[in-house]
C-alpha cells in the first residue's frame, strides 16, 4: 500500500558545561553533583532483595518522564557505553580516577557525541545490541556534562535512572548514599512479621509470632519457651519522605544479651556475592507468598562482604535466660526495634506444618548423581543444592519431572532428553509452579536436547509452529518514528532485521512493548516512494516478511 506520512528529522541539542562545585564523601569536604536537574527521590535502594540477586545501585525518579537530562556527577572519561534490549539497556559508564566508576543505566538516548559513535558501530555491525570499551584519552567528560536522557531501556518497568557508584579496581558496587546525595529519610522502618525458626540437621520449621506494640519504634512479643536451635525472620521494608514506594532495609541486626549476634549491613558487595541472598530469603514462602523474609542466620562458613557477624541459629540449653534484640536501620539510622526474652524451657513450639509434596528422590548435597528414567537423564554435581534436599524425579505422560519449587540451585545440573522423531517448531519446555510455561532449547545434539540450567521444573517437548505476528503501528508519526509491532505469543523474538531501500536500517527494539522503531531519517528518499522490509523470527525458526510503500514528505512548520 502506498502511505503519505511525514517523518521530522530529529535535532537534539546536548547543552554542556562546567560548574565548579566541590567533590566530597562522607566526612570529606567535597561533594559529587546529581545526576539530575530536580531533586533527589528514589524508587529502589542499594542492597535490595531482587529477584536477580542484590540490587546494586539506586533508582532514582525521572518525574515519571523520559527524555529529561542525565548528568555527570563528576569530570573524567567515557569507560563503557553498550546498548541491550535487556538488563541495563542503554548505559553509559564513567572512570572518575580516584578508583571511582559511575553507571547510568536505562537511558532512552545517549549525548550527541556518545550517540554518532554508538550508532557508527551499529550500522558497521548490523546489530541493535553493541558494547563498546574506551580508552581514557578517547571521550572526555564535565563535570554535570549532559551524557544522556532519562529512559525506560532494558529490565526496567518505569522511567528511571539506575545510578551507580563502584570502586572501579575491583567493579565493586557501593551504597550510593555513602557521598551524601541529598536524600530525605526521616521514616522508620516498618515491621510486617516475625518468624521463630526452629532449625535441625538443615532442616527448617517456622512459627509466625503475635507482635505486640510498645510504642512508635518499639514492638515485643511473648516469652519464648523452648530448648532448641532458633534463628529468627524478618518481613520488613522502609519508607522515605515525599514517595509512596517501599525500600528494602539497609541494616538488619540481632542482638544476644546486649552483644551483637548477627548483622547484614548493605554498605557494598561483590558481583560474585550477588545471587547469595537467597541463603538469606525463605524460599519456600517466597514461592507461596511473593514476599521475603529475611533470616538472621546462616552458613558460618561463607565469608561475605554484606555480613558483618554471622551465626547459624542460636542454641537454646535446659535453664536459659536471655534477652534478644532485633534492629532494623535505614541509611539514615532511623531505627525500629523489637525485644524478645527467651527461657530455656522443654515446652517446645509447635511449629508450622511443612507443606510436603510428593518428593521421591533425597539428594545428598555431598554426592553426585546420575538419574535416569526411561532413557532421560538428570545429572547433579556435588553442592549444586546447599543442603540435603527432596526431590520428584519420574518420567510420566510425556513429561519428566526433576522438581521441587522450593529448592534453589547454585550450579547448573544437566538434562538430557532423548528425540524419537522431529517436527519443526519443536522445542524443550518448562512447566512452573505457576503454570506458566518456559522456553528450554531447541538445539538437539546426538538425538538429545542437552542442556544444563538452575530452574528445576516439569520438562516435556512442545511445538510452536505459529510465525511472528508483524505490523505497522497505527500512530504512523508518533514521536517522529517509523514503528512495527513484532508479537511472538509462544516462544519469543530471537531476531529481527529491517531494510529501508535494500539498506540495512537502525531499527531499536523494546521487547516489553513489542516494538521496533526507526529514528534516524538519513535512509529515506522524501517526495519519493520507499521500500521497506520486515524480517522477524522466533526462537524456533518461524519467520514473518512485511513489505512496505510508503511515501516520505518532508513537513515544515
């Protein structure tokens, strides 16, 4: 079909400049500038409990906009740029010297001269997806230079900036609020529920406890009776001033008779430390819940940077007295507490029931094992589970079963399940707890599918033979952009191309709303007719072709 559109050419106007400002940390006379123009709210904090693993900077509120200006907070060097449909999405790093690297992450653009050198390395790769490493003398950064616009990119479900700080020897994260950027916090933190752990031989039995309020700051609950191993949870998050978000806490503390027992404390930690918060989560509850909480013990062995005094419960003898105290702190030492008194008492609790699914299968945690079923294999290294565990291992209609929801792997087992006869479209799949479905692999090797991964679940073969849905978006001029829509309601976008007269275009994809768009101009002939071809496959090989007409005009007003 042939279409009058008329496409603006798109001039943005990066504004930079010096101000003398002085630099500072904590008790040092010298300040970082913002990041931003307005002040300072967060949507997220350092050290909270994601998904992915600890979170490992700040989010920082762009009004709910994009587009607005992203400053650097100090002079130095561009070290890092890389644009990604995924994670960061598009990012920019900066060497500040001083060992001192700062990350700005989800951005919609880059700065003028940062975006023509990223764009030259895309079209020279044909790809949307590029990283690129500078050298300290290539691309020279100011003090609040403009080096971006507030986005959405990547795994971000908002307009935000993810802001980071790191030590840039070791690329190791710290807390943002460590260099006195202008936060208000003058909230404590909330309490939601407390959890009494009984623990034997690595097994875990829990009890919620009655919370009673002694005042603003300050709760309690009934003498705790009992003669076993005890740790304690926590379900708790923070507050700040002029947002209605929630923060996780930066300090959790307990404390034994006035002598601290145990602490996780959110001042830094590694990347390698990063998926290790869950020996601190209930992963059982999670799973049920969708809420966190937090335990106050764990492994003795593990040396880690974000735990400050470790221990593996509390062993409570015949005849003991003693007083607990819990404290949960902010950044800004706003504090909530609660006071517990133990007795050592044989009246034990009567915990909570396990709820027990049919597990057939222990796993020793010091053992490897090579299971088989009908030919499918499931094969665990030593340690891949953190202690003895239960799992349901059997082939049955189909679908073989290597599943416990509420058991976390920290290495990979191997698969591998045996092809009979191929259809195109056939892949792998995962059926969750949840119901929902996941793509595993379709790469067969030696009449297997092969693979090696951390998410137990119940494994079958599937088939997708419904190719990318493609098609133009109805608000042909929005925002000055060309824009399709790729939907792929099974499997997934593996890739993508387009073509504007036979020549390779930039066109940027966003996943999460199902869209490619086309802001640069330089490829269209205007007051003439253009070609331009849509090329989409999904993760099987489905693939769908669109070609357009559309004639191009230039509008002046």
């Amino acid at each position: 079909s042939l279409i009058k559109i008329s496409l603006k050419k798109i001039i943005l106007v990066f504004i930079s400049f010096i101000s003398l400002v002085c630099f500072s940390q904590n008790n040092n006379s010298n300040k970082f500038e913002s990041p931003i123009d307005f002040p300072i709210l967060l949507s997220g904090n350092f050290g909270e409990l994601r998904s992915s693993g600890f979170h490992s900077g700040i989010d920082i509120k762009t009004q709910g906009k994009e587009g607005l200006p992203i400053r650097s907070i100090d002079s130095g060097y561009v070290a890092r740029v890389q644009v990604s449909t995924s994670g960061f999405g598009k990012v920019v790093y900066i060497d500040h010297g001083n060992n001192i690297t700062t990350v700005y992450a989800h951005l919609s653009e880059f700065s003028d001269k940062i975006e023509k050198i990223m764009n030259k390395l895309q079209y020279k790769n044909k790809k949307y997806e590029v990283r690129k490493f500078f050298k300290s003398n290539e691309l020279k950064i100011g003090k609040k230079e403009i080096i971006g616009l507030s986005g959405n990119t990547g795994s971000s479900f908002g307009p935000h900036l993810h802001f980071e700080i790191r030590k840039t020897d070791k690329e190791l994260p710290v807390n943002p609020l460590y260099y006195n950027f202008d936060v208000k916090d003058t909230i404590r933190p909330y309490l939601r529920s407390l959890f009494l752990y009984g623990i034997k031989n690595g097994s875990l039995r829990k009890k919620q406890l009655n919370l009673s309020k002694v005042n603003d700051s300050t709760f309690t609950t009934g003498t705790i009776k009992t003669t076993d191993t005890i740790g304690f949870g926590i379900v708790s998050y923070d507050r700040q001033n002029k947002t209605n978000n929630i923060f996780g806490n930066y300090k959790y503390s307990l404390f034994k008779n006035d002598t601290l027992s145990f602490e996780l404390i959110f001042d830094s930690f590694t990347f390698s430390e990063k998926p290790f918060q869950k020996k601190f989560i209930d992963n059982e509850y999670y799973v049920q819940n969708r809420s966190r909480i937090v335990k106050l013990f764990g492994d003795n062995k593990m040396n880690l940077s974000f735990v400050s005094k470790q221990n593996n419960g509390l062993l409570i003898k015949e005849g003991d007295h003693f007083n607990l105290k819990i404290k949960l702190s902010d950044y800004d030492n706003n504090n909530t507490y609660i006071n517990l008194k133990v007795v050592g008492d044989s009246i034990n609790y009567e915990y909570d029931k396990k709820i027990e699914f049919s597990y057939n299968k222990s796993i020793n945690n010091e053992k490897k094992y090579h299971l088989k079923y009908n030919d499918h294999e499931l094969i665990i290294d030593k340690n891949t589970f953190d202690q003895k565990s239960k799992i349901l291992h059997k082939y049955e209609n189909d679908t073989l079963y290597a599943y416990n929801p509420f058991v976390i792997a920290w290495k990979n087992f191997q698969i591998k399940y045996p092809i009979s006869k191929y259809t195109k479209g056939q892949y792998l799949s995962r059926m969750n707890y949840d119901g929902s479905k996941s793509f595993v692999t379709d790469k067969i090797k030696d009449g297997y599918y092969n693979f090696r991964g951390k998410s137990l679940g119940k494994f079958f073969i599937d088939i997708d033979s419904i190719p990318p849905k493609l098609f133009r978006s109805k608000r042909l001029n929005y925002k000055n952009q060309l824009q399709y829509y790729l939907v792929d309601k099974e499997t997934g976008i593996k890739n993508y191309r387009v073509k504007i007269n036979d020549a390779w275009a930039l066109f940027e994809y966003e996943p999460k709303l199902n869209k490619i768009f086309f802001k640069n101009d330089t490829l269209i002939n205007y007051g003439k007719v253009n070609k331009i071809e849509v090329f989409a496959e999904d993760l099987v090989g489905n693939s769908t072709k669109l070609i357009d007409s559309l004639l191009f005009w230039i509008s002046y007003h």
